[in-house]
C-alpha cells in the first residue's frame, strides 16, 4: 500500500515540475522513474496483467468518450472509420510483420502483440497543439475520435493477439468472426447499460451521487462485457458517448463536478502509467542484458521508423483514393490539399493506452521482456519525434484557420443574442400573464444580464479592429468585477478568521464567487 502511495505522489510531483517549467511530462516522468529504479532499496513494481487493463483503459477511454461529441464523429465517420480501424488494423500487420522479420526467432503471434499494442494513438498532446495553433476544426475533430475509437479497436486486437501468442489457434475467418462479435458485443452492452444509467442519473437529482455513479460506468461496463467474452473497451466507448451526448440532461453542478472529477482521474492516471514504464525499464533491461544493445537500439529505430511510415502509406491512399473511386464522394466532399493529411500523419504519438496494454502482456507469454522494451521505446520515440515537433510541423505547413475563430464568435453572437431574447420573452409572458410579479428593480438586473451576454460575445467579434488602448466595456467589466472578487474573498475570510463568520458559511460563499469567477473567466 506504501508502495503505491509513494508512487502516485512521486508522479503527480513529477508531473506538475515538468508542466511548471514547460517540459513534456511524459519523458520527465520516465527519467523520473528511470533514476528512481536504480536507487538502493526502491522495490520493483509489477502489475497483474488484467488488473492493468481493468484500472488503466476504461477510465481513460471514458472520459475521452464523454467529452468527445457523438456529432462529429457521425458527421466525420468515413474518415474516422479509415483511421481508427482500418489503419489500426494495418499497423498491427505491418508492426508484426516487421518485427518477425527484423528480430530473430521473434515468433508470428508475439509480434502481432506488438503491433497490436503500438497500434492505437494518443493524439492528446498533438490536438491540444492543433487548437492551440488554430488547426482546421475538422483535422482536430478526426484527431480526438481517431485517439478515442482506435483504442478500442487496439485493445480488442490486442486480447485476440495474446490469446494466440499464448497457444490458442485460429484461422483467418475465425479471428475476423470473433474481432467483429467482441467489438459489435462490446458495442450493443454499452448501449444497453447507458440508458438505464442515464435514468438512474436523472432520478437521483444529487450532484455527488450522480457522479459517483458515473466513476463506476466504465468500470462496470468493462466487467460486464468481458464476462460476456466481447470487447469491454468497445462498451465503455459506447456508454461514455451516449452518456456524454445526453449529458446536457443533467444539472450543472454534476456536469460541473464531473468534469472536474474525469480531468483529474485522467491525469493521475497518465502521470503514474508513465512513471511506471521508468521504473520497470531497469529490470527488463535486466532481463535482456544478455542481448547486444546495438541489437536493441536497432529493433527500436526499425518498429519505431514503421510505425511512422506505415501511417504516412496509409492515410494518403485513406484520404484521396476514394475520392478517386467514387465521384459522389467528390462533390460532397472534395479532396483536401496534401498539407492535410501531412498534419494528420505527424499526429500519431502513443501513449497511456499502449502502455496498458504493454503492463498488461501476461509473464508467460515468449519474449515478453522484449517486446515491453520495444513499446516503451517506441512511445517514448514517437512522443521526442512527433510529439515534440508537431508545433514546428503545423507552422511550417501553414495550416492556421483564420477565418475560423471569426466564425465561432459570430455563431456564438447570433445563438446567445437568440438565446437571450427568447429567455426575456419568457419572462415577460411570466410577468403579463401575472405568475410572477418581481419589483422593478429586479427585472432590470435580469435585462442587463441578459444584454451583457449579448454584449461579450458581439464584443469578441469586434476586438480585431479595435486599437489595443481602447478596453471593451465587458473586458472592463470582468477585469474590475474580479478586482472585486478578490477584496470579498479577503473580507470572508477575515471575517472567519475573527469568528465572525462560520467556517461552513465561509465554503458556502468560496463557491459561489467561484462559481461567478468561472463565468468571468469564460468571457
């Protein structure tokens, strides 16, 4: 239990160091964790493989799921169906194909592990950098569903792989029949398991208890389908975008304290995977001190150089052969400039999920110390290569949207002015039909919020062209409204400090100012 304790604490100190000083905490983690393993008395940390899977992938690909938006990945579901099955299908092939050739007495199934386990991507960092650099929204929607969709088509591949890696046989037809009856299986438990939760939900009406039942989902959805021998990953995709795409069900508060809850799982969850691949690395290289490490570094460059070819050979042929192919494609969706699929193909880190599923090889499967090095090499690889250069890739491609940011404020005006004028009609039928009768003074506080809404987000359209000197009147509002905040929260908390005023009380009001700092900071 210390060991565990140590460890989380270690990672997320780690981890908030190297944001602090803006290195990627993913490498920091697993010097950190490097370092750590050779220091006297640091005991060895290995997981049970199916403890592995269950603790790291269904939180992961749930909250990746719930953010995602099941209307995008509709709208964009060719091109996302290509990369997060087809090219996870190709690179397993590839990966293993490669492998068995280049390293020797590498058996067919162990190296189908490996390609099954490098297969999916985490294009977090690289879609944060994509927004950031103002991407074409479509590349950054294809990038999130890609990272969230492969993974369970990755760990669904990955469970046939180690079955035959570990004696089972099967034939083609046979491995294609049980890939698609675990990921449909998978799909259909998700499906049914998320709408009873979605009502359980509703019925409950208290943020924490909703909440509590959403920590369990993935994990219940997981155990649920993996009982049933089809994909649990498949079904925690599919009850975390279904639960996600009627998330606006819920109250604020559990929305609110959700997302809050998922982000800081997720992060831990990262940080300690991470830190778990340095502190592992010293007895696999133990293990394979026997083997020339010229050999090693050169099985590492060869999975580490397929992996990014094999991506570049299949999202060009993915992105204009069926254009080529189908001339009603065309016209509905013309075929995008080269640079496009440039930035999609650089985006293709690995990451947590990999390393699951590199924790979760079974000890008595062959050349497993192996095949744990070549993962860790290859997403540490693929995070210094693509991770690190994908900014100076995007700026040398020349991709930023411009127009688009104009565009997301002038919906944004239009929909809360609409937004704005029907809540006000609502209130003045209130008000007329003589079901309320607030004083004078309160209607017109409810009017000016209203008009600040309005305000702020036609404001955003107009900043462009106003002189940096001249401070919109909202940007004067919120800059002095948070002056204020601040010189209430310091009378709080003097008052308390004086016991004037309870400490519950103190909490009860923290939260609201918070809660309207938030808002402030939104606009």
């Amino acid at each position: 239990m210390l060991e565990v304790l140590l460890l989380v604490v270690g990672a997320t100190l780690v981890s908030v160091v190297a944001r602090r000083i803006d290195i990627p905490a993913p490498i920091a983690l697993v010097v950190a964790g490097l370092l750590v393993s050779f220091v006297p008395g640091v005991p060895d940390y290995h997981l049970d493989p199916e403890l592995a899977l269950l603790v790291f992938v269904p939180p992961l690909v749930y909250a990746d799921a719930v953010e995602s938006s099941y209307l995008n990945l509709r709208a964009n579901a060719r091109p996302i169906g290509l990369l997060s099955v087809g090219l996870v299908l190709f690179t397993t092939l590839v990966v293993g194909l490669v492998a068995h050739t280049v390293i020797p007495g590498m058996p067919w199934a162990v190296a189908f592990v490996l390609g099954a386990i490098l297969a999916p991507t985490d294009s977090v960092a690289a879609v944060a950098i994509a927004r950031r650099l103002g991407l074409p929204r479509r590349i950054v929607t294809i990038l999130v569903a890609e990272s969230i969709v492969n993974d369970a088509t990755g760990m669904t591949v990955f469970r046939m792989a180690v079955a035959v890696a570990l004696g089972g046989t099967t034939t083609i037809l046979q491995g294609t029949g049980e890939f698609l009856f675990g990921s449909l299986g998978g799909v259909a438990v998700g499906l049914l398991l998320a709408p009873p939760v979605r009502r359980l939900r509703c019925w409950l009406a208290d943020a924490v208890a909703e909440n509590a039942v959403s920590l369990l989902v993935p994990f219940g959805a997981y155990a649920i389908a993996e009982a049933l021998h089809t994909s649990g990953v498949m079904a925690v995709l599919a009850a975390g975008l279904y639960l996600g795409h009627h998330s606006t069900g819920a109250s604020h508060e559990a929305r609110l304290q959700e997302k809050a809850t998922l982000r800081l799982s997720s992060h831990l969850l990262e940080a300690v995977s991470f830190a778990l691949i340095g502190l592992q690395l010293r007895p696999v290289l133990q293990a394979l001190r026997t083997t020339d490490p010229l050999a090693l570094g050169w099985y590492a460059a060869v999975v580490l150089a397929t992996l990014l070819l094999a991506r570049i050979a299949w999202v060009y042929p993915a992105t204009y052969l069926p254009r080529r192919l189908s001339a009603r494609l065309r016209n509905r969706d013309p075929a995008p400039p080269w640079r496009f699929p440039a930035a999609i193909c650089w985006a293709g880190t690995r990451g947590v999920v990999s390393l699951a599923a590199a924790f979760a090889v079974p000890a008595t499967m062959p050349r497993r110390d192996l095949v744990l090095f070549l993962a860790f090499a290859a997403v540490l690889g693929t995070l210094l290569v693509q991770g690190v250069g994908f900014p100076a890739v995007v700026r040398r491609l020349g991709l930023r949207d411009e127009g688009q940011a104009h565009q997301d404020d002038l919906a944004e005006a239009v929909a809360q002015e609409t937004a704005a004028r029907a809540a006000w009609a609502r209130m003045e039928e209130l008000v007329t039909s003589g079901q309320e009768a607030p004083p004078g003074h309160v209607l017109d506080r409810l009017r000016e919020l209203a008009d600040h809404r309005c305000s702020t987000a036609w404001e955003r359209l107009r900043a462009a062209g106003v002189p940096a000197e001249a401070e919109p009147p909202t940007a004067a509002y919120r800059r002095l409204r948070r002056e204020m905040l601040a010189i209430e929260r310091g009378v709080f908390v003097r008052l308390c400090r004086e016991g004037r005023l309870h400490d519950e009380v103190l909490r009860r009001v923290m939260h609201e100012l918070d809660l309207e700092e938030s808002v402030l900071s939104r606009g």
